[in-house]
DNA sequence: TCAATAGTTCGCAATTCCTGAACTACCGAA
DNA sequence: TTCGGTAGTTCAGGAATTGCGAACTATTGA
C-alpha cells in the first residue's frame, strides 16, 4: 500500500479546495470529520440518506479531501483515524473553509430536484 | 440556438458555484469579467498565457459559469455581453466570492509544477 | 495461524471535459 | 435581398475523470 500523501501546508492550492469541496458529499463528510473513521462516516450516510455509499467510493472521497490539504489521515490500529486540516488551510486562504462551510449550510433548496429541469435537452 | 438558460437567485447552488470555480481558467474569466465579451477574453487569455483557448471551450466555460449563476450573458448585435452576478450570489451566500477570489489572487505558488510529484504513480 | 475488520487499489463502465468542425445569429455593404 | 464577415453555439469524437464491485493489504485478537 503506498504511503498516503498529504500536500504540504504551503502546496495547498485553492482550485483543489474547491474541486474537493464542489461535491456536495465530499463537503458533508468534511464538516462531519472531527476525528471521524471512515466506516464512521460510511454508516452514517447509510443511516441519513437511505443511500449506503461503496467503501471504495468514500475511499476516494477521502482520498481527494486529503490531496487537496483539508484532512490528515493517519492509521490508528485497524482503522484510520481522519482529523480536519481547518487551521491550517484557513492560515493559508482565511475566510475560505468558513464560506464555503456556511454556503453549504445555508442550503434550503429543495432537495436533488433531479436536475431541475435546467440544461433543457442538454447534450 | 436554444435560449441561454440563468438560474433563480434563489436556484444558485453552492456546489454549482465551487465547480464553475474549481477551474482556475474560469476563474480567471470570471475575474476578468467587467463586462468583457468572448472575444475579448479570448484575445487576453492569447496574450497573457501564450496559450490561446478555443473558442469552443471558451464558450463552454462561459455556459458553466452562466448555469452556475455566476455570469449574465445577454446578445448585444453580434456579440455577447456578459456581467457578473456578483451581488445576487453575494447575498445568496455572504462571503462566498470574495474568500474564494481573494485565495485565487493570494496564489504565489510555482506557476503549474506538472502535479508536483504527487500521486505518485497515480491512476 | 486463522478469521475478522478497515480501508486501499484495480479494472472497467459511465460520465464529464476538451476541442476542431460545422452551424446559427447578427450586421453592414452592395 | 443577397453576400461576407464576425461572434458565438452546438455537435461529435476522443481524452480524462469518476463511480463502484471485486480483489487485495494491513492490523488486531483469538
């Protein structure tokens, strides 16, 4: 198994930020990380949406949340052990994470309104 | 030509919004937009980088940002006129555009270091 | 050593993205 | 009205990315 890799403080780059957080699952899981496991996260989105995501699918969630600097993982025994990198990317692009954060939390749309009709006979 | 769809105010996504800037050359458009047409942003993006965009992409960049509900594009004769939305999507989501465009224009980091090593080996 | 648990990696299908080519829309001149 | 030029959109295909089941690796406890 590789070693995991995590971008160095200053290597963190806006536009991967953006990129991790762009999905809205990736998001939910960021603000759910204060020191959460994997299988943690995986059971409760299996419980809140009555959709069970693949562990391999959370696995490249969390792989790209670590890339983009937002999480550390480090393995704790059998299971891996995810704290959230906030001081740090705030240090680096203050005011971000808290945007992006209270942006997603502020959602009261209607929810997945399956595309809303936009992109009208979109390619 | 299939009439250009805008989101609601109140239709504007986050994640929608993350996407449409996740990419730095769109980004980049958006900055740029004081009311500048295709074709202005095209001949910067000649100049500045050496790299001149397609227009295809362009246009597709444009219709991103436009579906994002970051951009208004209206017909103006023969070209199109496109302004920013700014404060619609500021009161959507206070502080959003600004944190994001301030980390955008804080980026001192080597200019594209090819992925930098990481994923070493990556898929 | 074996079984169980937690997570990663592989491989392929599905989706999305990029871009050259073709097309549409508008304008001004003949 | 027709032609030619300019501005931008749409189409089609290949490239790149993403999603996910299956196989694999790592660690612990019996």
């Amino acid at each position: 198994m590789r070693p995991l890799f995590h971008p160095g403080k200053d290597d963190i780059r806006a536009e991967d930020i953006l990129h991790a957080l762009a999905d809205p699952v990736r998001a939910s899981i960021f603000t759910q990380i204060a020191s959460a496991s994997c299988a943690q996260i995986c059971a409760a989105f299996s419980s809140v949406n009555n959709k069970p995501i693949p562990k391999s699918s959370l696995s490249q969630h969390f792989r790209v949340l670590r890339e983009a600097g937002l999480i550390r993982s480090e393995r704790q025994g059998v299971e891996m052990h995810n704290t959230s990198r906030f001081e740090e990317v705030e240090a680096r692009f203050p005011g971000l994470l808290p945007a992006i954060l209270v942006a997603y939390s502020s959602r009261k749309d209607a929810p997945a309104k399956a595309a809303r009709g936009r992109r009208a006979g979109g390619r």
